[in-house]
C-alpha cells in the first residue's frame, strides 16, 4: 500500500512511535503524505489493500468476498477502464445491475479519475440517449439484454460500449477485466475534481446532472460513520439500488470507511430481507421498507432484538410507521434528510430522541437555514420556509447548467433545496412539504412535467395534470389527470406511449379524463386542489 493511502492520524501514530534514530527519514515521509493523490480512492479502497476480512457476503448461500480482493477487482476495472482510452475527468455511464461488479466499476472509475454516472435500470432507451447525450460519456456499460437498442444511440453519440450482466458475471466488460492485471495505477485527483454525475430531474421537465466531487462524497461519509457509529464489527443489510445517493454513497462509502461487513442484496425482496436479517446489525432503508416489513407478521422483536439501528430516508416515513415499528420490534428508526445535490444534510441523532416526524439536526459541518422564498431573508424561529443548506456535502454545481446552478445555488454557498421546512425549538428540522412540483414513489423521484410533456403530445389530448396521491406502498403514486381535445382520446394508447418513452416507475398508475382542469385566477392549474379531490385512490 502507498504510505499517502493510509489516514493521517494513523500516519502521524507510526510517526510517533518510530524510534528517535528514525527521525529525520520520518519527518520527511510525514511531509510527503500531505499530498493526497487521491482521497476518495485513498480512503476507501486503497486502506483495505492487505485487509483480508469480510466485505460482501451472503450468509445464507455462504459466499463471500474479502476488502483486499474486491481492491485487486477494482483496479482490474480500473485498468480496463484506462485502456479504453478514457482520461481522468472523462465520464462512464451504467446502466447495469445490483452486483459485486458494479460496485467495482464505481471503484475503478474512483481509481482511474472517471467520473461514474450510473443509471436507474428503470430506464428506458430514449431516458439514456438523453444522459449519454448531456453528459458527453465516453464510455457506457449496458445490460446485455438493452444492447441492441442502445448501440444506434451510442453510435449517434461517438460513445463506446460494453456490456454487463445482471449478476454482473459475465458480457464484454469482464472478458477484458478477467485478463486485466489486478493492481493499477492510480489517477491523481484533488477534493475539487469530480467524483461522480448524479442525474436529478429538474421542474422544467429534463434532468440536470448533479456534480459531486470527492471531497462532497468523502465528507459527507466520514461524518455518517462516526454519527451512526459504524464499526468493522458492523455487518449492514444494504437491499437499495446502487444508482443512486443512498444505496451507493450513504449505505456503501459508510461501510467501506469503518470496514464493515455488507450483505448485499439484489433489491428488496421481504422473504430474502427477513432470512438475512439475523445476520446483520443495520439497515439503511426508504420508507416502503419499513412498511412492508411491518406487514409480514414474522416480522416481530425477536427478529429484530440484535439489531444496532435502522435508518430511513429518500422520502418521508410516516410518524405512524415509525412508532408501529418501535412498538412492534424495540427500535427506533432512525430518521435522516439529503438530496443528490448535496448527499446528507440532518440526522436524528444516534444517542438522543429521535423524533417521530422529523429529520433530527444538521450533521456537523453542515449549516441550515429557513428562508422567506420571496426575499431570502431568515424566517423568525419556529415559521416554515424554504430550507437551505451550506457545507462541504453541497455539490459544485449542475453539469453544463450554469444559469440553473445560478438560481438554486447561492454565492453564499447556501442551496435551495427546494424543500419547505421548520425548525423546533430544541433544534429539529421537520420536512413540511415541498416548494418543487415533486413526487416520491417508492423514494424515486417523479418529476410531474416530464410526464405531462409526453401526455400532452398524444392524441386527442388536450393538456395534463399530474399528481402524487397517497398510497399504501409507495407512500405517493402517479395520477395522470387529462383534458379531450376530440373523442379520438384513447387511454390505452396513451399508456402505451407513456410506456416508450418513460421509465415503469413513473408511469401514471390512474389516467382521469375530466372536462377541464381546475384553475386559479391567474389561470395556473390548481394542483392542491387535484389532490385532495383523488387522495382516496389507492387507500
Ligand atoms: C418499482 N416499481 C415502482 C417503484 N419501484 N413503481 C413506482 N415507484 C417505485 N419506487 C414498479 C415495478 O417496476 C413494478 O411494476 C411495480 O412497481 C411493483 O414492483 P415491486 O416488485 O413491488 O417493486 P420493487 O422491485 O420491490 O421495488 C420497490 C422498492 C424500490 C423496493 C421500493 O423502488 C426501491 O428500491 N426503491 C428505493 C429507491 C432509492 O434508493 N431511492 C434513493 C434515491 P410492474 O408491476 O408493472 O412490473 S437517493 C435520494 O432520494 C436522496 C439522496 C436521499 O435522501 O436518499
Ligand atoms: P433526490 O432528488 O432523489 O435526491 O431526492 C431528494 C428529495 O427527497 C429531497 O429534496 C426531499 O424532498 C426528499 N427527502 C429525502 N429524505 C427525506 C426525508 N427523510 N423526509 C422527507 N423528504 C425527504
């Protein structure tokens, strides 16, 4: 292992207890280890380069993966990677499955300096043109199953591509990393330079990609592991998506810090979560976890007695859920808020109340502020707002975007996070509603307007609403609300086109034709009104 990788404390200890004849040689090494050539990659990966425990594993079909081998697995990637000709601060983009290998592949363009932008698997071949098109990705790996759809776009788009099975054991991309060597040289960044291009939608209908460097995704997990305490002795039931913040950054960079163990899972399946669970000691979940372990009744508090914590986030957890759960299994979840733009901001605090309701306290480094939207000026105590956050977790900007980045990021550093909040007394935040035409399935982000483009372009439409109603799973559902044009409108059709161009997760699970479309006197659409008028839908 190069000395650099290794923490400074750790460095400064072996500096401390080196002989006094060594001295001279040490001072000199100590100096030499203030240049970080690449902290993301030498916090992470590089420290397990000779650790030889547990990293992923699955105690019931008894497999298993040490750190130290999923290092020399990355560097293959790493070196495939930088044989494709792809140069630090170069893009790769993923379209591919929950696996070791993925993991990998974020690990390697670590190494290699490539900026890794992985995407929803929900994604369908226009939604990549698009990404691939944004963000001028050189590289993209793909399912084997999509190949033959995304090979025109990535011809179109002068991209390169290899493939990548779900269970990420065969295509193109691992004959290459089988050959590869398993050390690898790496890339000299700084806390500045990219790290990772998260998409998010935007109100205006496409997505912006969200540039994360790697002193925003080093920060932000350095202190999450020491607020939720993570040890090595930790083993952490990680069920979520790797293609976004919280299955990838929150879940993954916490464990990979503290060298805890990971039980990784291809998603959420309840029968699987609830096999596993004996063997685990957290779990970091959105809210349609929670609710769907409470409704098997296996789930119960001997289940759960050895468990150190649970986390939520991605969407809000009821307060109901959150005392179901406690009464059911002991334990209090543990309720924290971030965004993609800016990776973690509050938590519920380990020791201490965590209240029900709310997102606990602004995580150290990280200040809050609740703002008037009109003048931005601070709210008197206790007053909901527009929320702010300023910290070294708040991304450097939208990529290509800069009168966006503008109107959403301050020069104060302060962003708009576009959530409405307030702030209590003893200091906890609680998220009230949101300020942004936003709905959260299942903690995927739908963005009403992208929707509506694609509804108002079929047949016989006239125009569109869509809505989030509540639902019992999900926690919101798409509704899509349409007006005649003709009486050529046919339903099945329009699901059909929905279904081209958008991915599952946001297709309207209602369309509603109505005669006109409720509205203000301003004439803009009354939204509020839609939802309460379909709330019962699915209860
Ligand atoms: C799957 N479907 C969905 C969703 N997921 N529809 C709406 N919303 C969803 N979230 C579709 C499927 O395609 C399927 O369609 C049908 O719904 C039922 O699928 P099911 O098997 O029940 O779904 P699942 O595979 O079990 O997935 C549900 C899930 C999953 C486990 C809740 O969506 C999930 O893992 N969500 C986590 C998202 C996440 O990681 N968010 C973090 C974003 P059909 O029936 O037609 O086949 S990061 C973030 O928000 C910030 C930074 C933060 O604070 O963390
Ligand atoms: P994303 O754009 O996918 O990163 O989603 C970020 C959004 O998810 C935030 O702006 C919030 O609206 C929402 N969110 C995340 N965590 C929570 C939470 N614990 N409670 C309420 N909303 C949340």
């Amino acid at each position: 292992m190069r000395f650099s990788a290794l923490p400074l404390i750790i460095q400064y200890r072996v500096f401390c207890i080196q002989s006094k004849a060594h001295t001279a040689v040490l001072k000199i090494t100590y100096k030499v280890s203030y240049t970080m050539p690449n902290p993301l990659y030498d916090a992470l990966f590089a420290i397990h380069a000779h650790n030889d425990n547990k990293f992923i594993s699955d105690p019931i079909e008894k497999q298993q993966l040490s750190y130290s081998a999923f290092v020399q697995r990355a560097a293959q990637f790493s070196n495939v990677i930088q044989e494709a000709g792809l140069q630090p601060g170069d893009r790769l983009t993923a379209q591919i499955g929950k696996s070791v290998s993925a993991l990998a592949l974020y690990a390697g363009c670590v190494q290699s300096g490539v900026v890794y932008l992985p995407l929803n698997t929900a994604y369908t071949a226009s939604e990549v043109e698009y990404f691939l098109n944004d963000s001028g990705a050189s590289l993209l790996i793909a399912d084997p199953e999509a190949q033959a759809a995304l090979t025109p776009i990535c011809d179109k788009l002068g991209a390169s591509m290899h493939t990548l099975s779900k269970n990420g054991l065969t295509g193109s991309l691992i004959d290459l990393v089988e050959l590869a060597e398993t050390s690898s040289k790496t890339a000299e960044r700084t806390e500045d330079d990219l790290a990772a291009l998260l998409y998010t939608s935007g109100t205006t209908g496409r997505s912006k990609g969200a540039m994360l460097t790697q002193s925003n995704l080093l920060s932000n997990a350095q202190v999450l592991h020491k607020l939720w305490q993570f040890t090595e002795a930790d083993v952490l039931l990680h069920a979520l998506p790797v293609f976004h913040t919280h299955g990838l950054f929150v879940a993954t960079n916490t464990c990979l810090l503290a060298g805890a163990q990971i039980i990784f899972e291809p998603g959420f399946n309840t029968d699987r979560i609830i096999e596993r669970l004996p063997f685990a000691s957290t779990m970091m979940g959105v809210p349609t976890f929670y609710t769907r372990l409470l409704a098997e009744d296996s789930f119960d508090k001997a289940l759960a007695q050895h468990m150190r914590l649970f986390i939520s986030g991605s969407a809000p957890l009821l307060a109901d859920t959150h005392i179901e759960f406690e009464q059911r299994t002991g334990h209090r979840i543990l309720e924290r808020y971030g965004m993609t733009e800016t990776n973690m901001n509050t938590s519920n605090p380990y020791d201490g109340e965590r209240k029900a309701g709310t997102v606990g306290f602004p995580l150290p480094g990280v200040e809050v502020k609740i703002t008037d939207a009109e003048t931005g000026e601070p709210t008197p105590q206790g007053d909901i707002g527009q929320l702010e956050v300023r910290g070294p977790n708040v991304f450097k900007g939208y990529w290509n975007m800069p009168e966006k980045t503008a109107e959403e990021l301050r020069e104060n550093g302060f962003f708009i996070t576009g959530d409405l909040a307030q702030i209590d007394t003893e200091g906890y935040v609680s998220i009230v509603g949101r300020d942004k035409d936003l709905i959260i399935s299942g903690g995927y982000n739908i963005y009403p307007k992208e929707i509506e483009l694609v509804l108002d372009e079929q047949p016989g439409v006239l125009e569109s609403a869509v809505i989030g109603v509540p639902h019992p799973d999900f926690g919101e559902t798409v509704v899509g609300v349409l007006v005649a044009d003709s009486d050529d409108l046919n339903t099945a059709k329009v699901e059909s086109a929905v279904a081209e161009s958008l991915a599952r997760f946001k297709h309207p699970r209602k369309l509603i034709v109505l005669d006109s479309l409720p509205r203000n006197a301003m004439g803009k659409v009354q939204k509020n009104a839609l939802r309460e008028q379909y709330k019962d839908l699915f209860s």
